[in-house]
C-alpha cells in the first residue's frame, strides 16, 4: 500500500555496529505497531569461534518494555510469557524461569521500543 498524506511515515532508526562497519534498521509502522530490524547482525569473534547477539542486545536495550515467551511444542508445553526487567548493567533480564525439560525450544522477544513501535525477535534455542 502506497504512503499517503493522511497515513504517518514509518519510523525508522538507525544502529550502527563498529566492529563489522554495518548498519542495522529498526523500521517500525505507527498505524499497524509491527516493526522489523532489517540486517540484524550475529556477532561472530574469530579468535575463539564464539557468536553473541550484543548488535541486537543494542537495539532491544532502546525498548520500554520487554516481553520472552518460551515454549516446547514438540514436547507439548504452551508457551510461558514472563515480562522482563531493566537491570542496572541497562539490559533486559527475566528470572524464575525454570526450563524443566531439555529440547528445542521456541523462544520469542517482544520489545515495545516506542510508544509506537513493536519488535518482535523469534528463533528455536537447544536446551540440554
């Protein structure tokens, strides 16, 4: 649908990662509340092999609000949402969340990062 002088242009957001020299976009719609982060970058050390998401930790630190939600479909346990806290390191943390069975788990971030704007972040994490 085309833009129109009566609908609010996307917001967009801009977070640059200096390390791999890229930038990511939080591209968000005012009217709908859904948003994307567009190029998201997996932080990948050379050194030691490792991966960690701080590039994406960045954007969700921008959030009011954060809510995870985990479940196990394969084992047939519904997703448990919890809300989560800002801690005084500025990330957000959810505690008492026992995973009682291991498995592949689906795991999903929603992140309220303006009064306006919704990011959702989903993938499946091993649990062991």
């Amino acid at each position: 649908m085309p833009h129109s002088a009566h609908s609010p242009a996307p917001v967009i957001r801009a977070f640059f990662d200096p390390p791999t020299n890229t930038i990511s976009y939080l591209v968000a719609d005012p009217v709908t509340r859904h948003a994307a982060v567009i190029d998201p970058v997996l932080d990948f050390d050379q050194r030691d092999g490792t991966v960690d998401v701080r590039s994406v930790e960045a954007i969700l630190a921008a959030a009011k609000e954060a809510t995870l939600t985990l479940g196990l479909p394969e084992r047939g346990i519904e997703p448990i949402e919890r809300n989560a806290t800002r801690g005084p390191d500025g990330y957000w943390h959810v505690g008492g969340l026992p995973l009682p069975l291991p498995g592949r788990w689906h795991l999903k971030v929603d992140a309220l990062v303006s009064d306006f704007e919704k990011v959702t972040l989903e993938d499946d994490v091993d649990v062991r």
